[in-house]
C-alpha cells in the first residue's frame, strides 16, 4: 500500500494538501506522522525525503517528493478521480490555481503560519491582526488570493459552492490552509471570499482533517498547539 508521510495535523499546510490529494484519488494508502520538531526530526527526515521537505509519498519503494508531483503523480494512477476536473481547460485552469497557490504568498505564509487549533478573534472592536496584516506585502497578498478565488469561481465554479462547481478538487485543497489562516487570524474577506473559505473548510474530507487535527492538539496538550508560534 502507498505510503504518505505527514507532519503534525494542526500546523503542516503542504503535509495537509497531500493527504487530501491521497483522499481525492481514491487510492488505498496509510498516512504515517514525522514531527518535525523533535530531536530526531532532521535524521527521520533526512531518510524519508531526499528534499528534507514532506509530504513525501512512497509508493512500493518510488519516492515522489513535492505535493503538486505528487497530486500529479496520483491523478496518473487514478485517472478520471477527483483531484483535477475531467474537461481540459477547467483542468488547467485548476492547474494554474494550484500552481499560483504553490508559488506564491510567502510574505502572507510567514505572517500568518497556519494553526488549525488557533484563533485570533478581533477582540472588542481591536483588530489584533493588524500588525500581521500591516507587515510588507500582506494585504496586497490577501487581495490577491480573494481575486484569483473570484476570477476562478466566475469562470468555472456556477454550479455549487467549490472553484469548479459542485466538485471540490485539488485546487481547491491547495487553498485550504489558506482560508484556515484567514479563520485563525480573523482576517476580514469579501462575502463571495468569505463563502468560498468557509465552503472548502466545511467540506468533509477537510473538516476530517481539521478533526484529527484537534484529536492531535488534544494530545499533545491543546494549549501548547494553539500557542504556536
Ligand atoms: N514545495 C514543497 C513544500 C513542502 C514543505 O515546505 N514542507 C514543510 C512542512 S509543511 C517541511 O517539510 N519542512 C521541513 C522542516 O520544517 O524541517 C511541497 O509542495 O511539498
């Protein structure tokens, strides 16, 4: 059976995209957890992924590194499933929307790490995001996600709530951590953003995540998991 090495559930945005990539094939697999921030995380990772980076997805000894390789990797095994939409444009669109999200926002990531457990709610009025959303880049960056959300959805997304429809995908997923972030640190969206984020963070296989996510926290002590960073 294919193997996905996942980080910790709360706080690992690229570890959650491949799961739900491994989801959206309908593959068989086992997610198999590496901490990264315990004493031996550089050497387990150093023997899992020849990038230092996971997800990492092994799949009867082949190594696939890097969640786009490996969404592509899977929709070539399970050709036709949910992880790209079946018409050729509407799947390079979702390409395009992937790609963007893969390449790009790094000030808006280092801001706003996501936190699955965390909530930063603007307190009495006072936006406690404001610095985050004040450092260099960000809210032109916020801008730009709610933009590439608009201009995807009125292209293709009329038949339901997702960026291509009724069918959420694994566009979709890529952005998922991100509509977290925007949750986590109360950042304030357009209504159509805001219907979108809270569509892909409803949406089952996500809402499986969030779940085993706080299972994790709960473990590990809640208060330390929502302290992070
Ligand atoms: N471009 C990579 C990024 C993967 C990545 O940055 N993963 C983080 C965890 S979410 C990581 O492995 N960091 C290693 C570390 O913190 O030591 C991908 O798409 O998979």
């Amino acid at each position: 059976m294919m193997r996905l090495i996942i980080g910790a559930k709360w706080s690992s945005t690229w570890t959650m995209r491949g799961w739900l990539a491994c989801r959206l094939s309908g593959l068989p697999f086992e997610a198999e957890t590496l901490f990264l921030s315990r004493p031996d995380s550089k050497a387990r990772l150093a023997e899992v992924s020849p990038t230092g980076l996971i997800p990492v997805l092994v799949d009867d000894g082949f190594v696939v590194t890097d969640t786009l390789a490996i969404a592509e990797y899977l929709w070539e095994r399970a050709p036709g499933c949910d992880i790209w939409p079946q018409d050729l444009r509407a799947r390079t669109a979702a390409r395009m929307s992937a790609a963007e999200m893969h390449a790009h926002f790094a000030e808006l990531r280092a801001a706003m790490p996501m936190n699955l457990v965390k909530r930063w709610p603007i307190a009495n009025g006072i936006p406690s995001n404001a610095k985050l959303l004040g450092r260099p880049g960000v809210e032109a960056q916020v801008a730009r996600v709610q933009r590439s959300w608009r201009d995807t959805r009125a292209a293709w997304g009329a038949g339901g709530p997702y960026l291509f429809g009724a069918r959420f995908n694994f566009a979709d997923a890529m952005w998922a951590p991100m509509a977290s972030r925007f949750r986590t640190y109360s950042v304030v969206l357009a209504p159509d953003a805001q219907a979108y984020a809270d569509a892909v963070l409803a949406h089952p296989l996500v809402a499986e995540w969030v779940a085993g996510a706080e299972a994790q926290a709960r473990e590990i002590g809640w208060e330390a998991c929502a302290a992070w960073p």
